[in-house]
C-alpha cells in the first residue's frame, strides 16, 4: 500500500522500506524538525555521493529524493530507534 512502510533486518541492521517518495519524504520532515527544536541532536547521513552530518543534509536528500537522483541512502537517527538504519523508498 502507498506510503507504508516494511521493516525487515538486512546484515544485522534494522531496514525500513518506503513504498512511495512522500512517505520517507515525510519522515525527513519529522527529523528535520527534530533538528530544529534541539539543536544538539545528530542526524548521519549517507548516499552513494555523500556523507553528513550536518542539519543542511536533510535538505539536501530531501531535494535528491523529489529529483529522483537518490534511490537508497543510510540515515543515524534516534526517532526510529535503531542506530543504523537503511532506506530503500523505491522497495527495490
């Protein structure tokens, strides 16, 4: 279904999988205010052109995803409460 999620482990790690852009797109947005209002919080972010850890990542993956050139990343995050977590949002 559109916009749910499937959690699964992949070598150990906690997977989610996110069937449409608006759904991982939305999740961002969360994060992103999370950022905003504690502004010792940490977000790691990962592509295959990238690594960050600064709050402008999360713009910046958002702005990949809507352009279509990010199909899998690796986000480190404490809301889904999983250290490392991997982000397929094609479900490929």
């Amino acid at each position: 279904m559109k916009g749910e999620t499937l959690r699964d482990i992949v070598n150990g790690l906690p997977m989610i999988s996110f069937t449409s852009p608006q759904s991982i797109l939305s999740q961002l947005s969360l994060i992103r205010a999370d950022l905003a209002r504690h502004p010792l919080s940490v977000c790691h972010i990962e592509t295959s052109h990238y690594r960050s850890s600064k709050p402008e990542a999360i713009e910046r993956l958002m702005k990949d995803i809507r352009a279509g050139r990010v199909d899998e990343f690796r986000i480190d995050e404490a809301r889904w409460g999983a250290r490392r977590i991997f982000i397929n949002y094609f479900a490929r």
